[in-house]
C-alpha cells in the first residue's frame, strides 16, 4: 500500500512538475504580433521599411515579435512564411505572388496568429471603402485593425458603430491615430484627455498640410491662383487642387474628432465653407488640358476677391486660417475660413504645419496645443507603427 502511495504521489509530482514546466515555457515563449498590411504603396512601403528595421529592437525591449505575415497590393498580394518578411526589404516585392483576395489573406493571418499563439493585426493603408467594410469582421475575430483609412471613422455612423462594437465583442482594438494629423498626436491625447474625466469643451484645429502650406505663404500683395500653383507644383495638392480647396478632407477629420467627443454627427451634418468658387466646382479642362493647370488658370478670375479677404485680415492685425472647429457644448461642428490675432496659435504655424488645440476644464486659461507636420508617408506610417507598437507593449508576458 505504501508503494502503491509512493507511486501515486511521484505521479502526481511528475504531473505537476509537467504542468509547472509547460508554465514556464508559455512564459518564456515569444508572443507573435502577426500583421497583414492591405495598401502597398508610399506608406505602405515606409512601414514596412520602419518594422523591418525596429522588429529586432523591439523583441529584445518588449519580449514580443512582430512578423508581416501578408501584404496586399491592389490586385496581387503575398502570403509569406514564418519569418519571410525579410522578403519585402528595401521595398522588394517577391515572386510568389496571387490575385489579392483580402478574405483569404485575412484567413492566412488569422491562422498564422493562432498557429503561434499570437495575435492579428490588420493594417488597412489604402482610402477605400473596400478594406473599412471587413473592419466589422476582422474585429469580431479578435484581429486588431490601424489605419490612416478616414472612411470608416467618418463614413455612415451606422458602420462606425458596428465596428466599435465589434472590437468590443472580439476584445481587439480600433486604431486610427494617422486618420488626423498622419504621425502627429491627435487622437490619442484625446482619447486620454477624455478617459482620465476632463472636460473637452471645444476642439479647433488645420487640419490640412496642403491648405496650412497655402495660408502659411499667402501674403498680401500675393495673388492667391500664384500661391495655389506654387502648392500644386510643389506637390502638396492633389491632381486636381479642388479635392483640396473643397474643405471635404478636413471634415472627414472633424467628423473622427467629433465622434471621438461622443458628437454622433455625420460628416453631412458638418457645414464646410469651400474655397473652390461656386463656378469651378464642376469645371471640366479642355481635351488635353492638365485639371491642374487649367484650374489654376481659371482660378485667377478670382484673385481680386481673395486679395480683399487677406487685405482686410492684414489692416486688423490678423491672419486667414482655414480651420476645422468642434464646440462640444453646443454639439456642432464647421470647417471654415477664420481670423486670427497674430499672437494666437494658428499664427505661428510654419510650413505645412498642423496644428490643433484642446480647451478643457483642466487646461486653463490656454489650451492644449499639439503642432508639428501632418502629412508626408514617413510621418504617417510613423503613426501607424505607433498603434502597432501599442498592441504590442499589451502583448507581454511576464519574463523569468
């Protein structure tokens, strides 16, 4: 009987001993942070560029790894090894291409994060609807999503709050620090600002490099088409410098800033002052013509009464800002054209600066201000790779 003791208690030993060394070993073991990047282009590129170069660094600082697992380009995409990331260095695209199917790559990184007991992490780099629609699900399966992607934060509310949801449900997080400001921090002191309890009163911020870089330079005795032309030839505009001058960009980022406040607004109930004249908007260039130049011509038509906006800001000690403006005490938002006093904020903006300021119940009598450039693929990918870093830093374990 007492064999049959001493048996079952070095059993039991042996039992707990294995339990105590599979313990052990989870703790040991490197968690994963497998990523599949969806967008493949400027900022895709420099993200991958900057994990790459950070991976090793991080995994001896955090005790986490961080593999790309798939990338996605807009009709190719490569579903890679354990490890053969190495594939996509100095912007290299491998060989072992398919047809881009984003369920399947969604599928590829799900399995990779389950295969190793990590986790997933989708980063949408693009600015279609295609990719914010699979937010909900990538979500709901425990994939955390970043992105710089403004079409879910400010597309139908009914989405955005299917998708907050849905994080919820799958215990991952929707990250969208590069929606606003690219790299800059926007968001995330916001979100910190609120979550701590202060008060946020009002949010009031340029939001655009491209229309702070043309009201940075814009002087009196300058014709606004010159500085327009100087902006789209310097590649701060888009093609068309219209998909600027609308105002619409800066609203989509007033309307991710509301509803972070809690505003339930769509980016529809947002009034934007656009600074393309009523009679451009629907111009059309003659066959042959660049939209952009041609646009810039038919912009001079209109310099004499921009130059009398400027000339009255000037003879008031002020200067012209385009700005996006959220007032949470009234529950509205606008994007407009404002003065300033040359001692204020927005007046010392240089470049293409963005620039945003928090009045809250905490800082007073001056706001917070966060300023600093907000466009650019190195910055914005920064941002990126700021939230990735994040889910990482929650991913460690406990070391021996």
């Amino acid at each position: 009987a007492a064999t049959r003791r001493s048996s079952r208690a070095s059993a039991g030993s042996r039992t707990h001993g294995s339990a105590r060394a599979k313990a052990v070993s989870a703790c040991r073991a490197v968690p994963t942070l497998h990523v599949g990047i969806v967008g493949y282009g400027l900022v895709g590129k420099e993200l991958v560029s900057q994990v790459l170069a950070n991976a090793a660094k991080l995994e001896k600082d955090l005790g986490v790894k961080v593999q790309i697992t798939a990338v996605a380009r807009s009709k190719t995409m490569v579903l890679l090894a354990p490890g053969g990331d190495s594939a996509l260095a100095n912007g290299a695209w491998p060989s072992v291409e398919v047809d881009a199917d984003l369920s399947k790559l969604t599928d590829f990184v799900l399995a990779a994060a389950k295969a190793s007991g990590g986790r997933a992490m989708m980063v949408d780099n693009t600015a279609s609807d295609a990719p914010a629609d699979m937010y909900e699900a990538w979500l709901a399966a425990g994939a955390h999503v970043a992105t710089p992607n403004k079409r879910a934060g400010a597309g139908p509310y009914s989405r955005y709050e299917k998708i907050m949801a849905a994080a919820r449900k799958g215990g991952s997080r929707f990250l969208y620090e590069a929606t606003v400001g690219a790299g800059l921090p926007i968001v995330g002191p916001l979100q910190t600002l609120l979550k701590a309890g202060d008060e946020v009163t009002k949010v009031e911020g340029i939001f655009s490099g491209t229309l702070s870089y043309i009201f940075n330079t814009w002087k009196p005795g300058m014709k606004y088409s010159e500085v327009v032309n100087d902006a789209k030839n310097k590649g701060f505009t888009e093609p068309d410098p219209r998909d600027d001058l609308s105002g619409t960009d800066v609203g989509r980022k007033v309307t991710i800033l509301a509803r972070e406040c809690g505003l339930k607004l769509e980016l529809g109930d947002i009034p934007i002052k656009s600074l393309v004249p009523d009679a451009l908007a629907s111009w059309q260039p003659a066959a042959g013509e660049s939209v952009g130049d041609g646009f810039v011509k038919q912009l001079e038509a209109y310099d004499a009464e921009m130059e009398s906006l400027i000339a009255d800001a000037e003879a008031a000690g002020e200067v012209l800002r385009f700005v996006g403006a959220i007032d949470l005490k009234a529950g509205t938002a606008s994007v407009k054209l404002s003065r300033y006093p040359k001692d204020h904020p927005f007046a010392s903006t240089q470049f293409a600066d963005n620039i945003v300021t928090y009045d809250t119940k905490w800082y007073r009598p001056r706001p917070l201000v966060v300023q600093g450039p907000g466009a650019g693929a190195a910055v914005t990918a920064a941002g990126i790779f700021g939230n990735i870093m994040e889910v990482m830093s929650g991913m460690r374990r406990p070391r021996p």
